[in-house]
C-alpha cells in the first residue's frame, strides 16, 4: 500500500478545478486551494510560503518560466519590428482561408516538436493575428496550439519526453539497457492511442471533416457570427503590452532578418544540441535568439530605449500566465506530498488483471494526471508500477502487451497534461493563443474526452487480445 493521506489528499485539487470553473478566475482559484491544502496537510500558518519556497526554488520551475519569458520577449520583438505584420501580409496574398489557416496552425505545431513548453507559445503567437483575421476564436488556437505540443512530443523518440520515459524503465524486467528502453519505446509508438489520434482528431476538425460540437461550436459560432474572438467578460492569458503592441518607426519590416532567420537559428540551436549532446536546449536556445534580436534591431537603427521597453513589455506580457504557473507548481508539490497519486493507484490496484492491464493503466495515468496536472509526475508513478505488473503477466518477455502498457503510461499522462487547469503545458497554449484560461479548458475537454474514451476502448481491446 503506497503512503497517501487518503481520500483528503484529492481535496485542494478538486477544489481548484471546481472553483476555477465556477469563478472563472484562475489566480483565486489555485491560491484558495494551495492555503487550505496546506491547513489540510498539517503545514500550519507558515504553510503555503514554505511551499512557495520549496516548490518555485528548482530547476524546473525556473526553465518553464524562463523559456516564457524568452518567447514573450521574442513575440515583443518579432511584433515591434513589423515581422509579424509583414509575415501575415505575405499570408494574405495566397488569400487562405479560414481552414486553410487552421491546417496551416496544426501543421506548425506538429513541425515545432521538440518541446511541449516552446510549441504553443510559438505557434499561437505567430499565428494569432491570421486566426483573428479569420474570425477563428482564441478558444479554437488555443485547442490546435495545445493539441500539437505534448502529444506530438511523447509519440517521437527524439524527443526529451523521450529520453525521460526510456530512462524510467531502465532496469525494469527485461529493460537492463538504454538500447533496451529506447526499442520498448519504439515497439510502443503503434500503441501511443492517445498521441496519434489527438494530433489526427484536431487536424481533422481543423479541415471541417469532424464537426465542432459542445461549448467549441457555441466559440467559433460567436467569432464568426458576431466577430468575437473572445466571450464577454473574458480575460485574455496574456496582457495588452503584447496583444496591442504598435510597429516601431525607426526600422524596416524585414520578414527574414527578423523573423525567419532568428526562427532558423532556434531550430538550428535546438536541433545542434540535441544531435552532439543529446540533449535538446530549449532555454539556451530562446535566449540566444533574444540575444541575436536585440543586437540586430539596434544595428538596424532602433534606439537601445525602444529596445529595452520592448524586452520588458515582453516580460510584462508574460506575467499572466507566470503568476499562474507560479500557483500551478505549488499545488502539484502539495499534491504529491499529499500522495494525491498514490492513493488513486491504491484505489485501482485489486482489479488489475492481465486483461484490464492496459486499460486500468491508461484510465488510472489518465485521472492522475488530470488531478495533479503532471504528467511526468504520472510517468515516475506509473511506470515503475505498470511495467513489472506487465512484465509479470508476460514471463518477462518485452511482448505486445508491455508495449501497451508502456503507451497507456505514456498516452494517459499526456491526457492530463493536454487539458488539466493546472498543467503547465495547458496554461502555455491560453498564453499563446491569448485566450481566457478557463474558456480554453471547457472547450478543450470534450474533444479530449472524445480521444480518451475512444482510446480506452482500445486499450481493453488489446488487452483481450494478448493477455
């Protein structure tokens, strides 16, 4: 029996999902449930700042918001130098529409892979000004935006979501090697549902052979009806520093200085990185191309004033989504100290047969990651659980059913990190699309619940067969 408050433990992220869409704001909705999780837990007056400390003070949580900050900075710069404009000008001429746009988006999202954080705060900052022309609504970008990042990075191997999975099964049953991990993970790629028929479900709603349906339809209904592209009362994730930033006067809208080269030399960065080190440098990356902007919009003739208000508009349009995120982690350390995860695990244990084994894993990995919005919190739960039970069930033999475990891990952490409130990869895609948080959530859920029931289903479908 793995260690867990019990059911208490699911109390202070129940409460933010419930709050968050009852109140529609986000911010109070994560503090209330970070100060009375803390009280729960038994942390005392000084509880929720220890937790502060103790949950933003790590790596981790420094890369996310540094790589925010980074992009926010470049879309600050990519907009004031006119790139964006000039970019969509040149859009405009091939006179797409509207599902010529939306394809255009998905097809963006699935290239830009190699990291779920980086994914939707590019694609929806470049894309937003061509959506908005199209009158296709922030909630629908940020659903392509979101759809196009995490699974696409935990379906491709070269990838650090990657890395992350195969290192987790090393010595594992019949995974004693690197080389062993990395072909269980290739052998599960047929088996990653949840990936592959996510990316194929909003790419065919991007092209209009899927219907929109729940609260998306009534979304995209008002955007093309009325020319809302955000509800009334709604409450962009990124300020008007970045959304109504003006044209500097003082340089030429150059499309490739200041746009596709600095692109370039991201992608260049990043891809260099991981082929010689194997190891993907987004951060290092964003900040090189900030670098590489600013000299080259002053050589170009913007004042160092101009460009230093820039870069903090930039920082400034940011802060949004960084104070939520700021929240989000907190409630995530609090829910794993909790054992918030562990008592789901505890809850499913008894009926975990060979034949449910894939199904049980996707659905339990699914609401694990949903609750506690990680999910490579759910991997580092799961996997070290499912695979010997796999493994047990199979003679140690790496056979079918491995694999599909292995994805149903992989697949059903995904879930959770593609639509929880508090997941940090859902906050990002708000940010790029500049949507209301809360409205982006309640238009995404159902078809990601479409996904997830039909991938379930298939998952019990498998297990029958080689069990």
């Amino acid at each position: 029996m793995l260690e867990t408050m019990g059911w208490i433990s699911i109390v202070p992220v129940a409460l933010a999902v419930i709050l968050a869409f009852v109140t529609r704001n986000t911010i109070v909705s994560l503090a209330t449930a970070c100060v009375l999780g803390c009280f729960m837990a038994g942390k005392g007056v000084f509880g929720f700042t220890d937790l502060l400390k103790t949950s933003l003070g790590n790596a981790d949580f420094i890369w996310v918001v540094t790589i925010n900050m980074m992009v926010a900075v470049m879309a600050a710069y990519f907009e004031k130098s006119g790139a964006i404009e000039g970019f969509t000008a040149i859009v405009d001429k091939k006179k797409f529409k509207r599902k010529s746009i939306q394809l255009i988006t998905w097809l963006l999202g699935c290239f830009i892979f190699f990291s779920d954080s980086f994914s939707p705060l590019f694609v929806g900052g470049v894309m937003r000004k061509l959506s908005d022309k199209a009158k296709i609504s922030r909630e629908k970008l940020a659903y392509i935006c979101d759809s196009t990042s995490a699974p696409v990075a935990v379906f491709l191997p070269i990838t650090s979501w990657s890395a992350y999975l195969c290192g987790l099964t090393i010595g594992i049953g019949a995974i004693a090697t690197q080389s062993d991990a990395f072909n269980l993970f290739v052998k599960a790629m047929p088996f990653n549902f949840y990936a592959v028929f996510s990316i194929f479900f909003v790419g065919l709603i991007c092209a209009g052979i899927i219907p929109e349906y729940g609260p998306m339809k009534k979304a995209e209904l008002r955007a093309q009806k009325e020319g809302k592209l955000l509800r009334d009362g709604a409450v962009p994730l990124m300020s008007a520093e970045l959304t109504d930033m003006k044209v500097s006067t003082k340089v030429k809208p150059r499309v490739f200085l200041n746009f596709v080269l600095p692109i370039l030399i991201f992608l260049g960065v990043s891809f260099g990185t991981f082929a010689v080190l194997g190891s993907t440098k987004v951060m290092e990356a964003a900040v090189i191309v900030v670098l590489f902007m600013s000299v080259s919009l002053l050589i170009q003739g913007m004042s160092m004033q101009e460009i230093s208000d820039t870069f903090m508009l930039g920082i400034k349009g940011a802060m949004p989504a960084i104070v939520i995120l700021a929240l989000a982690y907190p409630l995530n350390t609090l829910s794993k100290e909790m054992g918030t995860a562990n008592f789901i695990i505890n809850c499913t244990k008894s009926f975990l047969t060979p034949a449910l084994l894939p199904f049980v894993i996707f659905v339990v990995s699914a609401v694990m990651a949903f609750a506690t919005g990680s999910s490579w919190g759910t991997f580092a739960i799961c996997l070290p659980i499912a695979l010997p039970l796999a493994f047990n069930a199979t003679g140690n033999e790496v056979t079918a059913l491995v694999a599909a475990c292995f994805a149903a891990v992989a697949g059903g952490g995904v879930f959770g990190d593609h639509c929880s409130p508090v997941s940090d990869t859902t906050i990002l895609s708000s940010m790029g699309a500049a949507s209301d948080h809360i409205d982006h959530v309640k238009t995404q859920l159902p078809y990601a619940l479409t996904v997830a029931v039909i991938c379930a289903v298939c998952y019990l479908v498998i297990g029958m067969i080689f069990a």
